[in-house]
C-alpha cells in the first residue's frame, strides 16, 4: 500500500543564507561547547561546571589562542561571536575583545580581558601552565609561548619576496625548533603540554595552512611533525573540523596590505543558520539555594527562636496580691 504523500511533490530546500564577513550587519551569535561528561552540576575533570563565556569577533584574530586552550582543556564555554554590532563595547573593562566571564570568574564579579592574560588563566585552571615541573616549568613555558608571538608578529614574511625579511623568520624558527628538541619527548617541554604549545600550533598551523609545506620546505621538519602530531591530539582534532572554528579572513592571510573591508572569509562564507543568536543564560548547579525569598525566610525563623529562647529563661510572673 502506497499513501498520496509517496507521490506529493517534495518541498524545496530552504536556501542557506551565507555570511561573507565581519561587514555584513548580523546579529551577536554563539557557538557552544560542552565535553561529553559535562553536567551542569559537575564534569570529570572537577573544573568549574559553568560554561565560560568568550566573546570575540567571528574572526580567528585574538580569540583563537583562548579558544584552542578551552577546547584542549576540555572546558565547556559559549564562543559568543560579534560580526558587525558593538556590544560588547559595555562589557570590556578597555573596550576591546576579547573578553571571558562565566564560570569561577563570575564570583569574584571579574571579567577579563587581554588574548594573552585569557590564555594564562585558562592555562592556570587547567593545570597548562608547566607548573608541574615547578617554577623553571613554568618560566619555561612563558618563555616559550612569548617565542610563539613574536613569531605569530612576523609570520607574514612568508608572502615576502625580500631575502632578509624570510632570513628573520628563519632564524626564530631555528630557535624554536632547537627548543623542541631540548627535552625528550614532542612537547616543548617534553612528555607535558602546556600552553607554550599551544601557541607554537597556532602560528606554525598558520603558516602550513597560508603554504602548505613550507616548513619542510625550508628544513625545518621537526616542527612539521609537531603541528601533524598537535592537530592529532583528539580535541584539537575535533576543533579543528567544527562549525566553532572560524575560516581566515584575507586580512589574517597577510599577502595585501591590511584593509578595512579585509576580514570577507576566505571562501564560500559562513552559514548563518549554524549559529544561535546569542541569548546570556543562568545555570543553576545545585546544592543550597540563596535565593532572596529563602534568605528572609531564614532571616524570620532565626527571629522566632530566638524570641523562644528568651521567653524560656525569662522567670515566671509572681502571682498578683489580693
């Protein structure tokens, strides 16, 4: 038996309307992420349940060193992304993004700001940030994640045609390099992870994804194999093939000159209906609640007793005379 809805004619599909870039006016919009043991009462890892919120343009730019931290460490938070709307401009205690809150932070009614400063307390919470090999670990790692700006400041000499501009960015490379091979292990500091490496990923990432193979190319090989190997680890993997992950923009490709109208995507776009428009959320984690109505109940039940203690040892009236 066949029913009439075998033989109707089939809808057409909705066509996906497709954002160019930062100019087009859209609104505010977020991209979650919760591992897969998160609650909002607890996570396995014992951080904070609460989502951190992130908030930065829907570019790569500043926002992509905390968001690389946040997924390696498995942290559930919001990516909130702002195209051509400001926000955000009462938020940030300088004006700028990025900017995280949420989580621990919003007890201490902190919002913070500063890619770098972002990094180092996600580092910090998640236990990144080489403290487990003691003071000259974490020095080591803050040196190196420093190596990963500077080089991340001058990654635009591979467009270059002049000698002298490649041979500067030659030369930190070799350093790097010489500092991964320092300890043991693919790390920068050996079997450990730590944000020094995520920064390394970033920019050398960059580089192989502006001119695949360049590294090799220009015999630098061990760092090749550290951005395979790093891009492999399971949650930068999943990252890196997820609608969270932003496409370059012809301003970050660096080749032409920086321009205005230089953050249009490289590519297609974006699908606009892959992301929800931004609503901020409350997550109740349970245990005692403080709400206001159950402080001024605990407020008048203190009041009864202690008017029933001070009638229990007030000493009986005497009897009035005759």
């Amino acid at each position: 038996p066949t029913s009439s809805l075998d033989h109707a004619p089939m809808a057409p599909a909705k066509k996906s309307v497709m954002i160019a870039g930062l100019n087009g006016p859209h609104p505010r919009s977020v991209a979650e992420f919760r591992p897969a043991d998160w609650t909002p009462n607890l996570i396995a890892s014992g951080l904070s349940a609460e989502p951190l919120t992130l908030h930065y343009f829907a570019i790569r730019g500043l926002g992509e060193l905390p968001r690389l931290m946040l997924e390696l460490a498995q942290m559930p938070y919001d990516s909130v992304m702002y195209w051509d709307t400001k926000e955000f401009k009462d938020l940030a205690p300088f004006g700028q993004m990025p900017l995280l809150m949420g989580g621990d932070l919003d007890t201490q009614d902190t919002v913070l700001c500063q890619s770098s400063t972002i990094v180092r307390y996600i580092a910090k919470e998640s236990h990144l940030d080489g403290s487990e090999q003691g003071a000259v670990g974490e020095g080591r790692a803050d040196m190196v994640f420093e190596c990963s700006k500077d080089l991340s400041s001058n990654k635009n000499a591979i467009h270059a045609t002049i000698d002298a501009e490649k041979e500067k960015l030659h030369g930190m490379l070799k350093k790097a390099e010489e500092m991964l091979d320092e300890f043991e292990g693919p790390f920068f500091s050996g079997m450990t992870v730590t944000y020094a490496d995520v920064g390394m990923f970033h920019v050398l990432s960059t580089i192989e994804e502006l001119k695949p193979g360049y590294l090799k190319s220009n015999d630098f090989a061990e760092l090749s194999d550290f951005v395979t190997l790093f891009a492999e680890l399971p949650a930068i993997a999943a990252y890196l093939t997820s609608g969270r992950r932003m496409p370059l923009t012809a301003n970050e490709v660096g080749d032409v000159p920086w321009a205005a109208d230089g953050y249009k995507y490289k590519g297609a776009g974006i699908q606009a209906d892959l992301y929800a428009e931004y609503v901020e959320r409350v997550y109740s984690l349970g245990g005692d609640d403080d709400s206001e109505e159950d402080d001024e109940d605990d407020s008048e039940m203190e009041e009864v007793e202690e008017e029933e203690e001070v009638g229990a040892k007030r000493p009986a009236a005497k009897k009035a005379k005759k």
